[in-house]
C-alpha cells in the first residue's frame, strides 16, 4: 500500500516513501536521522527489501548520521540494498580533518560510496547511482513516482560545493535566529530575508537542500529538508502550479 511514514529521528528528520504507479511499486527514503539515533533508523530500514531511491538532502548529522550508519553496515553485502542516491557530494577532496562535521560527513559519504561500487564493479554487479547532481526544475519520471526537483539552484549548490572544497570551518552559532524563528507566524516566516552572506557556511549547507515534490497515484508531496521559503516559491511559480495544488498533500 502507497504510504508515508514519518521515522522518530530526535531532532532530525527521517520518511519512508512507499510508492505505486500503475503496477509498479517503490521505496524512497529521504534523510536518516541524528547519528545520536542511527541504531533505531537502521533498525527500520533493515525491514525493507530494498531501497529504490535513498535521498540525503543535505549533509548536517540531523539528516545524514542514520544514512552513514546503515551504509556501513551493509557496505560488503553480496547484494546493496539502495539502487540509486541522490546526495550532491559526488566529488572526492581530502577534508577528513576539516572541523565541519557537516564536511566530514559529506566526505565519509562520498568514499564509502566510492569503494562500494568500486567492489560490485570488480564482482560484475550493478553499481549504485549517486554521483549525478541534483538540482532545481529538473524532473524525473521513475517508474514508482514522478519528482520535480525544487532547490538546490545551480548557483547555491556551486557554492557550497567550493566551501566544501575550501573546508572552511568557524561556522557562527545560530540559536538567536533560530528561538526568534520558533516565535513567528508561517506568514512572518514566509517573508524572513534568505539572502546569504558568502562565509555564512551553515546556512548555504541548508539552503544547498534537495527538495523535491513527488507525485504517485495515491499521494504527492513536498519533501523540503532544510531549504528556503523564497526558493521553493520561486521554483514553484517557474512550474505549472495548477496541477500541481490540486493533487498535493504538503508534508
């Protein structure tokens, strides 16, 4: 049965696509939760036959620790359990000694994928996709599901790709913003200022976000990760918004 599930993830975020169109049927995830929780998170995801499609939409720990986890758990299975990845950190740069854990993260990633395909490529087996960027207005018809990708632009994740490459660490702390945020209206929120300082690290790894509006015969939603308001709008309004309101569940 086509469904959502929403995975305890702590603070982080974790969901579960079950997807159908016609007869064909898919599983999605998208995102795995805080390292903290990874036990749990690859608990539930062993309980999958196989993942179609697994989305990292960005590399903070509350989104991506989960995901490493089981990764490295089923790194030398006979058979990987993910088909396909979207996770825009397809390059590989030296930065394991960065102080951005986020960086780290993303570099850990990247070479776990690297020397998984590596062996199934040497063993004569398919490889897991992953190293195709992912970024806004393009679409993809799956059997499972029909996705629209809303953010990252070209430009946003360019960016965050050079900081990556630079390791730039120092990343100021943002809990002001983020307890005046927990008081405002979704309205008050809708119109924040998004416009990004060059150094400001954190905040263009959040707004370098895969977010994504995804279509199947009994749902469609908007999967957002940590993206910007001012960029989803702007994406949705360059799309043929009629159809899409008119079937959409908003996650």
């Amino acid at each position: 049965m086509a469904n959502i599930e929403m995975i305890q993830a702590l603070h982080g975020d974790c969901f579960i696509l079950h997807c159908q169109k016609g007869k064909n049927k898919g599983t999605v995830v998208v995102d795995g939760g805080p390292n903290r929780n990874a036990r749990n998170i690859v608990d539930k995801l062993d309980t999958l036959d196989k993942i179609d499609l697994m989305v990292v939409t960005h590399y903070d720990d509350d989104h991506i620790g989960g995901i490493l986890k089981y990764i490295a758990k089923h790194k030398n299975d006979s058979d990987f359990p993910v088909k396909k990845m979207w996770v825009n950190c397809a390059f590989q740069v030296p930065v394991p000694e960065s102080p951005n854990i986020s960086f780290n993260q993303a570099y850990t990633l990247a070479s776990e994928l690297t020397d998984i395909n590596k062996r199934l490529l040497s063993e004569g087996k398919e490889t897991i996709e992953w190293e195709d960027p992912v970024v806004s207005l393009e679409s993809y018809s799956l059997p499972y599901a029909g996705f629209t990708i809303l953010s990252p632009t070209k430009d946003v994740k360019s960016l965050n790709d050079r900081n990556y490459q630079d390791s730039i660490a120092n990343i100021s702390s943002s809990h002001e913003r983020q307890e005046k945020a927990l008081n405002c209206s979704l309205e008050e929120l809708a119109k924040i200022d998004t416009n990004i300082e060059p150094k400001s690290i954190q905040e263009i790894i959040n707004e370098s976000s895969i977010a994504f509006l995804i279509r199947t015969d009994t749902f469609s939603a908007l999967m957002l990760g940590d993206s910007y308001p001012g960029q989803i709008v702007d994406s949705l309004l360059k799309l043929d918004t009629t159809k899409i309101i008119s079937c959409m569940s908003i996650m």
